[in-house]
C-alpha cells in the first residue's frame, strides 16, 4: 500500500463520514484494490488494513461486500479478523469467504459446518479442501441443501460410506441425483439408483453397466417367465387404467412399498415401468398392451410403444432386475413369486395370454450375447 499515505487514508475516512455523502463502499473498494496489489505488507500496512476494512464491512452494501469478498478469498495475506467481518454478514459475501478462502483456518470451518446456519455449512461443503472428517459432519446434518452441494462439489473425493448415503438419499431427493450424475467417482452400477433422474445418455450407461454386470453373474441369457396370478391382474388393471390396483399389484411384485412404485410410474418415458416388466417377467405381449393402455401419453404414441418394446427386448431380466432394485432401493427377491426360467433361446414358453383385448404385432425378440443385439 504504499501508494496511498496514511493522511490521503484519514482523508477518505473523513469524506465517507461526511453527512450525507456515503463514500464507504468506493474506500473500501479502492482500500481492498490497493491491499490485494500488492504480494507482501507491512505490519503497519496490514493493521491499517485491518482497521479501516474491519470498520467497513459491516457498514457497506451487499454487492460491495461480495465483490471485496471475491477478491479477499483469493489473496492469501488476507487479515483474518476481516474476513470473520464478512463471514459475520451472512450473506453472499460470507459465503464466498466460507466456501473459497484457502486460508480460513479449519476451526473456523467446522464451526460453520456443524453450526445452526444451514446456508452457512452448505458453503463449506462446496470447499474443495474438504477432508473426510467434515464431509462426514457435513452429510451427519441431513440436509438435502449440504447434500446437493456436497453432490456437486466435483473437486472433492467422497468417502465411500458417504457416496452410498448421497445415493440412498438421491432415490428420493431429484436435485441430489442430477448432482451426483454429474460425478465421475460414482460408476455405472451405481448409478443404477439414479436411474429416474438421468437423461438418455446417462440411462444407456446404466443399462450397459447393468448388463455387463449380469453377464459376470452368469444372469444374462435367461427368459423370465412370470405367473398368470401376477399377469393377469396386472394387465387387467393397465387396460380398465386404474392406476391404484395396477401400483398395488406391482408392488407386491416387486416387495416394495406402493409409494416407490408410484415414482417409478411417475416417469413418463415409461421406461423405469418397461424395465421393471422385463424384471418380472411379463410376457412381452402383455408388456406391449399395459404400454398402450395404461397411460394415455405413451398409447397414443405408436412409435413409443414400439420403442419400450424394443427396450423391454434388448434388456436382459438379469439387468432389468439390477436397476429396478437400485431404483427401489431392492426388491423382495430376484424372481416371481412362482415364476419359471427357461433359456432365452427356447420358443416354446410364451407365458401370453389369448384375450379379448387388442392385440399387437411387436417385433422379433433379441437377446444380448458379448454386447452385440442378435435375434433369437
């Protein structure tokens, strides 16, 4: 600071306590411009920092607050009795200082992570020094605004314990989902539980994982078969569109509670349902007529119709049955009640029914074999 003599200081100080003349936002811009110019100070310099900043920052506005917060979160030879100023704003400008200031000492970050102040502890959660003793005093609040931030903050390496508590609680919460499908540490199988929140591409990664992993199983090349107890009923429902009975019954198929399945129906794609068919075990005759029947904004679609169709056909019930139990946070158990397997490739099981209802010409089955869709 040696720019500006302490009497041109003392002479901006007067004019901002002028009556009438609020000059406190122009001096402590051109206070905090002169400070951050240069690398090192004088004890001098930085207590008259200290002081004139220190009286400042409480009195001025919140956007000059936030822009000498930016710039003071940056500077390493910040003064830290000021930026305990601009954290005692709670607002924007304490929360840069929070979420950014490399050299805020870690007491100062626990006491704003375990605080009372919600906003507050979601800033330090977005610090990209986090260890893995304040993530997981951070992810112990339960706080869907920590957990996004958490979720979001890419910079960091989440704790294996806390990935699968952000995944759990992603299942109900969607702006933690969409956070965490933008990670790079949460794979394939995973992300299986985020299903319902994933956009098209993010649904394709999940669907080869899943597939990849039922092959390592051994689980890939085999047709489920469910009971008529469970068809029956179910496609009854679908085409009388009494969407009450048609959650129940696929609830107590799946062993989960109606609520999970009425999110899982909630999606309007209809592919969470067209999976959790294939889990199953539904006929694919059956699968086809519940798709044109049971919500109107896909029956009216014949080409999405088909695609479900064709979706329901390149997916193997072993990975079918891996995302539903990630979507539902598991499932009862991995077949039918008393539903039969039978190879893929044997064309005497058909498990449809002749009925009174339309019927519908789907396309040729295909099974997956190395990753490659072939017809059987």
């Amino acid at each position: 600071m040696a720019t500006m003599t302490p009497p041109e200081l003392r002479g901006l100080l007067a004019i901002a306590r002028e009556e009438g003349l609020d000059m406190k936002p122009v001096l402590l811009r051109v206070l905090t411009d002169l400070y951050v110019a240069t690398p090192a100070h004088s004890p001098d310099e930085i207590a008259q920092f200290r002081e004139i900043a220190g009286t400042l920052i409480p009195e001025v506005d919140n956007e000059t607050a936030l822009i000498v917060a930016c710039k003071l979160a940056e500077y390493p030879a910040t003064p830290l009795s000021v930026g305990q100023s601009l954290i005692e704003r709670r607002d924007d400008s304490s929360r840069i200082i929070l979420a950014d200031a490399a050299w805020l000492p870690r007491p100062l970050r626990v006491i704003a992570a375990t605080g009372p102040d919600r906003v507050r502890a979601a800033a330090v959660a977005a610090r990209a020094d986090l260890d893995d003793d304040l993530i997981r005093n951070l992810i112990g609040r339960d706080d869907p605004l920590i957990d996004v931030t958490l979720a979001a903050n890419t910079a960091i390496v989440l704790p294996a314990d806390v990935r699968e508590l952000l995944l759990a609680r992603g299942r109900d919460e969607a702006a933690t989902a969409k956070a965490l499908l933008t990670r790079t540490d949460i794979t394939g199988a995973d992300k299986a539980v985020l299903f319902l929140a994933a956009d098209k591409q993010a649904r394709r990664q999940v669907i080869e994982e899943a597939e990849r992993l039922a092959a390592l199983a051994g689980r890939m090349r085999t047709l489920r078969i469910a009971p008529d107890d469970l068809v029956v009923p179910l496609e009854t429902a679908a085409i009388g569109r009494d969407d009450e009975a048609f959650a129940s019954i696929l609830s107590l198929a799946l062993g989960t509670s109606p609520d999970k399945v009425r999110r899982l129906l909630a999606d309007r794609t209809g592919e969470p349902l067209a999976l959790a068919l294939v889990a199953l075990g539904v006929p694919d005759e059956v699968a086809a007529r519940i798709f044109m029947f049971r919500d109107p904004m896909i029956g009216h679609s014949t080409e999405r119709v088909f695609a479900l169709v064709d979706l329901s056909r390149r997916v193997s019930p072993g990975a079918a049955e891996r995302i539903i139990a990630g979507i539902l946070g598991g499932i009862a158990g991995s077949t039918p009640r008393t539903g039969t397997h039978v190879p893929a490739s044997d064309q005497t099981a058909t498990g449809a029914r002749a009925g009174a209802v339309p019927q519908m010409t789907v396309p040729e089955r295909r099974t997956i074999v190395d990753g490659v869709a072939r017809a059987s």
